[in-house]
C-alpha cells in the first residue's frame, strides 16, 4: 500500500467519523455561549440517530437517495423538541444544568430503544438501504495526488461539515444574533438592561444545540452504524463535548478538534490496513479515542475559558 493510498483512507475514514461531531459540538457551543452547559449532547445524538434511521426505512421508496438528506431536518426536528426539556429545566425552572443533561442521556436510549420494540418487534432496527456513501468531487478528484487523497471516494458530508463551521463561527462572532447569544453568556444582568430577552436567546442556545445534535446523530446512524441499536450512540456526544471545551467553544476550534478525535476514531477500524499500526492489537485502537478524551480534558479543561455565566441560572428580579 503506497503513501497515497494510506493518506486517502485515512482523508476518509477521519471525515466520516468528523462530521456527526463537528454539528453536535458546534450545536454544544452555542448553547454555552448563551450560557446554559449542555452535557446532554449525547442523548440528544441518539434521538438524532432513532429519528433519522426510522425516517430512513418509512421513505427509502418513495424518496430514493434524497432520503439520507431529509432525514437530517426530520432528526434535528425531534432534536430540538427533545432538548426543549433541556431548556424548559434549566431556563424556566432553574434546574442545575448538569444534573438536567443526565436526565437527557439517561432518558433517550430507553425511550428509543422502547420504540424500536414498539415498532419492530425487537432490540433494532433493519439496516437501511440509503446511506451516505462515499463522494467523487466533479475536476476535482481529477488533480493528480491531492484528488485522490482529499477529494475521491471521500465523504460529502465530511466537507459539509467542515464548510458549515465557518459559517456557523460567522453567525456567532459577526452577525447581531451572535453577539445577543455571547452577551446572555457573558453578562446577562447587563444584556438585560440592553433590551435582549436573556431567556429567549438562552432558549435559541438550546433548541440549537438540539437541532445540531440531532442532525449529528442522524449523520451517524447513516454512515456509520447503518441501523439503530442501544450501542449505535455511545460515546460520540461525550467525544463531542469534549471537542467543544479543545475548541475552546468556538465553532472553527470545535470543528478542528473533532477532526482530531475524528481521526482517532477511524484507526481503530481502519488501523489494521495501514503499515505502521497493522501489528498494534486492535483493542488498543479501540479504546484509543476515549483515552485521547480523557488526556485532551485533563490537560487543556484548564486553560480553556468557558462564558463567564456558563450554567449559572438567571433570576431577572435580581
């Protein structure tokens, strides 16, 4: 196997794994910066997940290869209805912001897995038809080396991920939107004295952070596990969180990062075809992305500086 063909699979397999994590961690960031902490990302995925695999074998023969795409709005959908009992909790009853992001990871994987009892009969669903392949870029896959490493047999929804996080840092950072969120975050008595409804944009942060997590999940069922089963979510919203705080709650750090844990990920499927790890056991590579979790939190959860009102209930009389 020549380096060309190792730095393809490689390209792939890291922006296949990328993508779920860079929306749902862009979703997280946006609910920190209007300063409500969401470690409910996770069960968020996953009724991303059951939503866009459900929607995926009802529409398969009536909506062909469309069906993938759509099935991304139907999982952000339930998504942001989902992290609405998020929001409702800690917004409007002043819950404790981690202890509601629990109850939302310990809820989702018993609430869809009893659906899929419910509506199949068994522990999961049939493997759907219509998934995200792999994408030959138009001219560009024609370029000698970098297409064939960046831009054949590569993942569509990978760069659209990519792509989608700049515009996602543009929103927050240079639209008027974006600077409402941030001042919720930062100082909400002080964006409250400015006329900005503090409850509706922490609402926004949210129902954001939802609609992103579901279409997260949705991307992973449908490139990755192809089904919906109790182990199809199980670990990528922590891995997404954790790509969150590396960014430093920016949509283009966030993104970065999750390209990282991305391509921790992929060694341990891909790992054994590539010359240098073909003789690492494969569990090591397995268990090599929470491990890199871990060390990431442990050495930078420090100097990272989340939004100064990040998971501090707002009460407006005081």
């Amino acid at each position: 196997m020549n380096i060309v063909t190792v730095l393809s699979l490689l390209v792939s397999s890291m922006l296949i794994y990328a993508a779920p994590l860079i929306f749902t961690s862009i979703g997280g960031a946006y609910s920190e910066h209007a300063g409500v902490v969401n470690v409910g990302l996770e069960g968020i995925m996953v009724m991303g997940a059951f939503t866009g695999v459900l929607f995926n074998l009802t529409f398969e023969k009536s909506l062909g290869s469309a069906t993938p795409w759509l099935s991304l709005i139907a999982a952000g959908l339930v998504g942001v209805v989902f992290s609405l009992i998020h929001a409702v909790a800690t917004i409007t009853f002043r819950a404790d912001h981690v202890v509601s992001g629990t109850v939302l990871n310990l809820l989702a994987p018993a609430l869809a897995i009893f659906l899929v009892k419910a509506i199949y009969n068994k522990g999961q669903t049939d493997n759907i038809q219509r998934s995200f392949g792999k994408f030959n870029f138009p001219v560009l896959s024609d370029i000698p080396v970098l297409g064939d490493i960046f831009f054949k047999h590569t993942s569509l929804v990978g760069y659209l991920a990519i792509a989608f996080s700049f515009l996602a840092w543009f929103v927050m950072f240079k639209t008027k939107f974006g600077l409402r969120l941030r001042s919720v975050g930062e100082h909400p008595q002080a964006a409250d004295t400015l006329g900005i409804n503090v409850y509706l944009m922490r609402y926004c942060g949210v129902m954001i952070s939802g609609l992103l997590g579901g279409i997260g999940g949705a991307i992973y069922a449908q490139s990755i596990s192809v089904n919906f089963a109790v182990t199809t979510i199980v670990g990528p919203g922590f891995i997404a969180l954790a790509a969150m705080i590396f960014g430093k709650w920016s949509p283009i750090g966030a993104m970065l990062a999750s390209l990282f844990f991305g391509a921790s990920q992929s060694l341990a499927v891909i790992g054994n075809q590539l010359p240098l790890l073909s003789s690492v056991p494969t569990v090591y590579l397995q268990i090599a992305p929470y491990v890199l979790t871990i060390v990431v939190l442990a050495a930078f959860f420090g100097k990272a500086v989340a939004p100064k009102a990040d998971g501090i209930n707002y009460i407006k009389s005081k």
